[in-house]
C-alpha cells in the first residue's frame, strides 16, 4: 500500500538544494517535487508502523558519542575510499586508479553540465518510489553533495571498499552512491562505519547483462548513530546481485532494499544477520522484491538475535508481476530473542500475479531452544559456550549468502568474538 | 473460464470443482414480496426509526445515536487489496421488512407461507425436524435450531422451547434486547466497541437484526445453532449483529449461511459478531459464505464487510472460527481472537475461493495475552478467472503471554494467469517464551508421510497430491456435519502447485 498521497509540503517544496551543473540541477529539483509531493514518513504510514522515523527526520540529529570503529576488513585487500563524517577524505584514501573500474567523486560528477551518470543518478530511486514511497531516499537525492560514483567495465581485481569514520557528535552525513557494472563485469563492493551521528545513504546499483555485484556490509559497532540506508538495484537478464548486511548496534537502522528483477534469469539475494544489544537498540530491514522477467530467482534472509530489550523489525515483500513466469522466490525472517524483553516485528508479503510460480515465505521467532541446549550441555559444553554456539548456528543461513568464504570466515569470526564478550 | 490457461501441475478435479462451486449461482433467484422500506439513506431519523420499528428501551436508542455520530467522523478504511467504486452511502435502503411480518407472528405456523417457501428452497425448512438432506446422521443428532434473518428481520426461530428447556436461550437480537436487556446491556459492544471502524460502527447505529445467543454455566447446547441471513430485497443493505455469551464451562456450535439474489447493482452487508466466552466455554462458530458474488464482469453482487471478534475472557477457553468464502463481489472480513484468560485456545481455519471479478481480503487477528495462550491459522486461498485474493493477518505476543504459541499456514492456488493471491501477514512478539511460527508453502509436506506413500509405490507427484488434500481435508472436517453439502464439493480441491 502506497503512503496516502499528501499535499505538497510546502517546506519541502522550498528546501534549499546544492549548486550543481546542469544535469545535477535538474535531478536534485526532481527529486525535492517527489518528496513534496509524498511528505516527510509518519507513524502512520503503513511502512512506518514499527519504526518511529522521529529522529531520521528531525532537523538535527542527535549528538552521539562517537564509539568504537571497528574495520571488520582490515585484512582484506582492498582499494580504500574514505569519508570522514560524511566527506571524502583524499588523503586517508587510496588511489583511484585502478583496472577494470572507473571511481569518480559525486561532488566532481554533479559539477559538470553533462555526465553518463544522469542515467541512473535518481532514476532507480525514483523508480523505486511506486508502489510503496520513500521519502527519505527522495531527500537523500535531492541534497547529497558527497558520494561515490562506480562504473564497472570488467572483473575488477579486488573488492572497492566504502570506509565511513565519525569525528564529530552531531555531524550528519548524506552521501549517495552510483554503481553501474557494465555487461559481463564483476565487481564487490564493501562498505563498513558508522559514518556520522546520522547517517543517510542511497546507493543506485544498475547490474547489466551477465554482470556480478557482491555487496558486503558491516554496521558496526557505534551505539547511539542513527542510519537510514537505501539501496535501490536494477537486476538485467542473467545478472548476479547479493548483498549481506551484517548490523551489530546502533540507537536506529533503517535500512530499505528495493530490487527489481528486470531481465530473464536475474538472480537477486538479500540477507541480513542482526545481533541487537539493549532497549535503545532498534533496527529495522524494509525490502521489496519485484519479479518483473521470467525465470528469475530471488532469496531474503534475514536472521536477528535480540537481547535486553533490543528491537528487530522486518518487512519483506515479494512481488510477482503479471507474466513473470517461472519464478523462485523465497523469504525467511527468523528471530532469535535471548530474554523477555525484546521485540520481534514482522510483516511478510507476498503480492503474486502469475501462477507458474514457486514462492514461498517463512517467519519464526522465539526463545533458544532448550533441547538442543541440552543437548550441548549434556556433552560438558559450558552453557555460555552452548547458547554462543547455537546462536552461530541461527545466523548461518544467513552468513552463507556472503559468496567470498574468506570474507564470511572473517564475518563469522568477529561474530563470534562479539558474542563471547557480550555473553 | 474458458479463455484462461491453467499450468501443470494444477489438478483438473480442483479446476472443476472451483468452476463448480462459484460458476454457477444457485441461490440467485428472488422471493416476490411486497416488502416496506425505511426513507431512503441513513441520518439519526433513520437510526431512530430502526430502534422505535424493534421498539428498543431508550438507552439502545442512544447507543445507536452515538454510534451514528461517531460513524460520521470516520473515513473508509483503504488498507485492504479491494478495489470498488466508492460507495453511496445515501442511496441504500437501511430497513426492509416484508409486509406480512408487520404483526410479529406468534409461531412458525404464523409466518408467511412465501417466506417459509423461500428458506424451503434454499434448503433450511423452517419446521422442527431433520434438516438437509444428504446428510446422514441418527436422528437425535441432526437437529439444528434455526433463525432465519430475511432482509432486515428476523422470520422466525425454532427449537425455542425444547433449549429453553436447557436453559440455552436463542432468539433473534430484536427480542432479546426487548426480552433480556439485562444481558444485552452487558455485552453488547463488549467485545467490538461501537467505535471499533468504519463499518462496525455504522453496523452499530443500524443493525436491525441478528440472533443473539446465551448458553449458561456448564451446559453444552443439545443441538447445533445456526442463523440463515438471506438479502432479498433490491438496494437493500443488511445490517445484522450476533451475540454469542458463552457462561462458564458451556458449549455450543454455531452456524451461519448466506445467499442473495443476482442483482446488476452491488448491495452492502456489514455484520458484527461477538462471541464472549466465560471460563472453560468452547464454541465452534462456522461459516458457509455463499452472497452473491455478481456476474463474470463484476456487475453487482454483495460487498461483505464484516467484523467478528470472540473474547476468550475466561482461563482455558476455546474459541474456533471455520469459514469456507465462496460468494461475495468483495470480502473485508477477519474473524479474530483476543486470547485474554490463561490458558485459552484460538483457532482460524479459512477456505476462500474467489473467482471471475471477485476480491477477498480475509484472515484473522490472534491477540495473546494471557499465558500459555494458543492459536492456530491455516487458510487456503484459491484464485480462479481475475479474481484477486489476499490472506491478512496478525499475530501478537504481548509482554505478559509467556510461553504461549501460534502456528501459521496459509497456503494460495491460482488457477489461470490472470487473478492474483497475496499475503499480509503481520507477526509482533513481544517475549521470548512464546514460539511463533508462519510459513506459507506447500513444499514442506510432511517427508515422513511421502516416504511411506512412495515406499507403497506411488509416485512423488500422486504421494505429494495425496498428503497436501488429506491436509485441505482436514480443514474440512472442521466443518459440522450441516455443511457437507458444500464440503463434498470442497473435497475435490487440491492445493497442489499452490504458492505461499
């Protein structure tokens, strides 16, 4: 259900936007009429009905300590690009360079009057507003200045990583990235910090014919920022997008997936492990799947550990266009909550219009199982090391959509670290 | 459904037997009567004049007034996959009663022989004795005590004196808030408040009608208690209201059917059922949905829009809700359970078939919130022609139901390339002793059952057919035994190649 269609705002209509070149101009002032045009999220938006939007939309954010950062990465090798609150940091960056990959900066791009990025710069986004609004992604569109602009032309060598550092309490970052991968090129993309007190980013990822893009993402460890993350993808026949986000605290993480499988045979995997830690803890992963092609496979899962009144929301939903035959669509939500006072919201959907379809959906919540604690127990395995254990065990299926095993090693390591110091 | 393709894999028994029960309208026939309308239009006149026509003590008349008030602040709701012209809510007659039952009729022998003619034809004889036929069963076991509800009036009752006798009092709502306002009072909006939405508050000011149950402390009803709701009249809405109290450690299954004659216009019905269920009381409460669903292009047919709400008050009570949705132009109907006593069970098991232009937006609301509280959902939606057809739902934990646990399934057929079947569930758990469970697909057939079907050598297709209609049989078999008639028909479907 769409957000119910407002009057324009006239606040909004009037937002100041950046100065820019012609082409950055005239997406920006596109994007400030939609979300004139949907108004700011509320409560009462069907979206919206598990997530307060308060502090996403209040006009400054709230001041946070800036926490622990924690680069999940670090042994991995690859080509660095820094933002520090927010901004691109050149220095702390690596060089730009590199084969079978085009890196530009957003703030060079909108600068010009002309620029192949006007193709995609807001134009997913946009196309992602319908059926279900997204005001904030319009925002994010209308203002961003800062942002990387990506295009793939082959199998890129090592993975590009998006590193965002905090310094400042009150600092709000808006940053908006393009990925465009060219037919047949192969690119991963990893993206890890908190990246400001609030953190707003829209990443618009075009796969083309036969392309690849693995996206892995750690949300770390910063407890009191605030994030609201879009990431809107156009999946063309035969293409591969996977994305993994792994969220480990923060006051509030809204992060929206929109994806539309486009051409014959896409495949598109979304998963998301969540470990959540205390009552200011929520976190929320909104996504919309479209099966819009035959043929095409697409996977959610999305697994959350909840503890001390932490709060885990989801919302899936698949969609199966008219004609989009031969689909394979399936969804799981599972929580694992490990005392009384957590939260486990849902709602799965499923929309179908064709019939020759295999769509499935699941959701689960509840408590670690006491057989199988038992079990462990029974085997000398200390009850701290059993519940560690199982709860590795519940995050699995979703660390396995992570494609590089040395990658998902580390990931699971770092889980596994997190879990026995917080046990 | 000649023009639509259907895939593999699909059963031709359940293509037929879908095409069976909703091609053909059987019940679309209308009683010529000469019948008296209320002024066109609702207004507090009209609430009035429906109160003074049952002549209700003045605090109903209040309560209604209210309600209407309130009514007239509100919105239609939009949140649900139904798409309709907007309704007039001016141009519906809110009251038709026909003329010969302006005098009450004392008994059954009273009531006008073409109204007893016209419940004869639909297969509810009016007269004490063995009902349906087709059904065998020993004798003491097939009575069903009826109140017939015609338009906006209830024709008649049977069986009255035989449960008075056991204490189970059974009339239609007009009589029981002139006869027992005491409980009436009690109850009424007790369980769905006059301002709980849009169409049980507007139910609220005008419902003329409606049966109204009391079964007190450890009795269990000697028979089967059903309403039979028939629109008659053109342009006409029903508005009808049941009230079901269930006294501590009582029982008593309830059911309800429905026809309407084909009409080109559309015609509103919005009921409220509640259902209030004292400690250790079970009621079964089932469901045959036949309106009428309009024709193959969506021209008239019934808008049902309805809210059914039972409380399970008291610790360990057990309420189920079977409903088989086969009629109706659009269905807005989600009969739930708030579990609040320790211990208290809920169950919801839905057929919906929707055909042609039919929409249906059904499913049901499991509230815990006592401990250990229970609930199971299973609904099987089928989708035929371009009919479209959602399962909505909600299950919520709340803090204090510990240990309690909900079991979800709901499965959709679509049959053909041009309808579409959707589900909103909405899961909220708020503890970590409850288990809550939702899955929609029929993949997950029970693998030890096909390995023996496939050890006595059938093949994976025939083993899978065969586990998956056992299961839709079980849901049937929830149904009493008055219903087999259309169950019979329901047998043949399969949900094989179904999607969840």
């Amino acid at each position: 259900m769409a957000l119910a269609k407002r009057t324009t705002d006239p606040a909004l209509a009037a937002l100041e936007l950046p100065q820019g070149g012609a082409w950055a101009s005239e997406a920006r002032q596109a994007a400030r009429a939609r979300l004139a045009e949907m108004g700011l999220p509320g409560r009462r938006d069907e979206y919206w009905r598990y997530t307060d939007p308060t502090t996403l939309i209040s006009t400054d954010p709230t001041p946070a300590k800036v926490g622990e950062a924690d680069d999940i990465f670090a042994g991995t090798n690859a080509l660095r690009l820094v933002f520090v609150d927010g901004v691109f940091d050149a220095d702390a960056s690596d060089g730009l360079d590199e084969s079978g990959v085009e890196i530009l900066q957003l703030a060079d791009v909108t600068a010009k009057d002309i620029h192949w990025v006007k193709e995609f710069y807001g134009v997913l986004e946009a196309a992602g507003q319908v059926p279900v609004a997204r005001p904030l992604a319009a925002l994010n569109t209308a203002t961003a200045t800062q942002g990387a602009v990506i295009r793939a032309t082959g199998k890129v060598s090592r993975p590009v990583h998006l590193i965002y550092l905090r310094r400042d309490e009150t600092a709000e970052a808006v940053m908006h990235h393009v990925v465009r991968i060219e037919p047949g090129a192969d690119l991963t993309l990893l993206e890890s910090g908190a990246g400001a007190a609030r953190l707003s980013t829209v990443m618009e990822v075009d796969v083309a014919e036969g392309a690849a893009f693995h996206h892995v993402r750690l949300q770390g460890r910063d407890h009191e920022r605030r994030a609201a993350t879009h990431c809107f993808a156009r999946v063309a026949a035969d293409a591969r997008f996977k994305s993994f986000t792994l969220t480990l605290n923060g006051a509030m993480t809204r992060n929206e997936t929109v994806l539309t499988l486009k051409g014959d045979g896409g495949v598109a995997h979304v998963a998301g492990a969540v470990v959540g830690d205390g009552d200011d803890f929520h976190q929320d992963d909104t996504v919309f799947v479209t099966h819009d092609a035959v043929g095409c496979e697409s996977r959610q899962v999305f697994k959350k550990v909840l503890r001390n009144g932490a709060t885990g929301v989801f919302q899936g939903k698949i969609l199966v266009k008219p004609g989009a035959q031969k689909t394979d669509g399936y969804q799981i939500s599972q929580s694992l909550l490990l005392d009384d006072d957590s939260r486990f919201l849902a709602k799965p959907e499923l929309e179908i219009y064709a019939d020759d379809v295999a769509c499935s959906h699941g959701s689960t919540s509840g408590a670690i199982d006491d057989t199988a604690l038992f079990y462990l127990r029974s085997r000398g395995v200390p009850e701290r090391t059993a519940t560690m254990l199982l709860t590795l065990a519940f995050l699995a299926e979703s660390l396995a959509e992570i494609d590089d095993p040395a990658l998902a090693e580390e990931l699971r390591d770092r889980l596994e670290g997190w879990l026995a110091r917080h046990h | 459904m000649a023009d639509i393709e259907v895939k593999d894999g699909v059963d031709d028994e359940t293509v037929a037997a879908v095409a069976r029960l909703s091609g053909k309208y059987k019940y679309g026939w209308n009683t010529e009567i000469e019948t008296e309308f209320a002024p066109l239009g609702v207004n507090p006149d009209i609430v009035r004049l429906i109160s003074a026509k049952n002549e209700e003590p003045e605090w109903m008349t209040e309560w209604r007034l209210s309600a209407f008030a309130r009514w007239e602040k509100m919105t239609e709701p939009t949140w649900a996959m139904v798409d309709y012209p907007q309704i007039d809510f001016q141009s519906i007659y809110y009251y038709a009663r026909p003329k010969s039952m302006l005098v009450k009729p004392k008994s059954l022998d009273d009531v006008d022989p073409k109204l007893l003619a016209t419940y004869k034809r639909l297969g509810i004889p009016l007269k004490e004795q063995a009902i349906l036929a087709g059904v065998e069963m020993p004798e003491e076991e097939r009575r069903v005590a009826v109140d017939a509800v015609f338009d906006s009036v209830s024709v008649g009752t049977t069986f009255r004196e035989e449960l008075k006798k056991a204490g189970v009092i059974f009339c239609s709502i007009s009589e029981a808030i002139r006869e027992y306002p005491e409980l009436v009072r009690k109850y009424l909006g007790s369980v769905v408040p006059a301002t709980d939405n849009f169409y049980a508050t507007l139910n609220s000011a005008v419902f003329s009608d409606g049966s109204f149950v009391y079964v007190p402390p450890g009795v269990r009803c000697p028979m089967e208690l059903s309403t039979y709701f028939r629109i008659n009249a053109e342009n006409t809405g029903q508005f009808e209201r049941t009230l079901i109290i269930a006294d501590k450690g009582s029982y008593v299954s309830y059911l309800e059917g429905c026809t309407a004659p084909k009409r080109d216009t559309a015609q509103l019905h919005a009921a409220v059922v509640e259902i209030i269920l004292e400690e250790d009381a079970e009621v079964k409460y089932s469901t045959v949905q036949n309106w009428y669903p309009g024709d193959e292009e969506g021209k008239g047919g019934i808008y049902n829009f309805v809210t059914k709400r039972a409380d399970c008050r008291g610790d360990r009570s057990k309420v189920s809700w079977t409903q088989v949705e086969t009629g109706s132009a659009i269905t807005w109907k989600y009969p739930s359970c708030i579990l609040r006593g320790d211990d208290t069970q809920g169950e919801f098991y839905s057929i919906a078939i929707a055909n042609n232009m039919q929409q249906a937006d059904t499913g049901t609301k499991m509230v815990h919130l006592g401990k250990r509280t229970k609930s199971r959902i299973v609904s099987k939606g089928i989708s035929a022609g371009k009919a479209q057809n959602t399962y909505r739902g909600l299950v919520s934990m709340h803090p204090k139901a510990k240990d309690s646990r909900n079991y979800t399934q709901c499965d959709s057929l679509l049959i053909g390339d041009k309808c579409g079947a959707h589900t909103v569930p909405y899961i909220e758990v708020r503890n970590n002793s409850s288990r809550v469970e939702h899955e929609a697909t029929t993949s997950k057939v029970d693998d030890d059952q096909l390995f023996y079907c496939r050890s006595r050598g059938m093949d994976e297709e025939e083993a899978v057919a065969l586990v998956v209609n056992g299961f839709c049989r079980e849901v049937l078999q929830e149904l009493p035994m008055e219903f087999a008639m259309e169950a019979q028909q329901l047998v043949a479907i399969s949900l094989e190649g179904s999607v969840g």
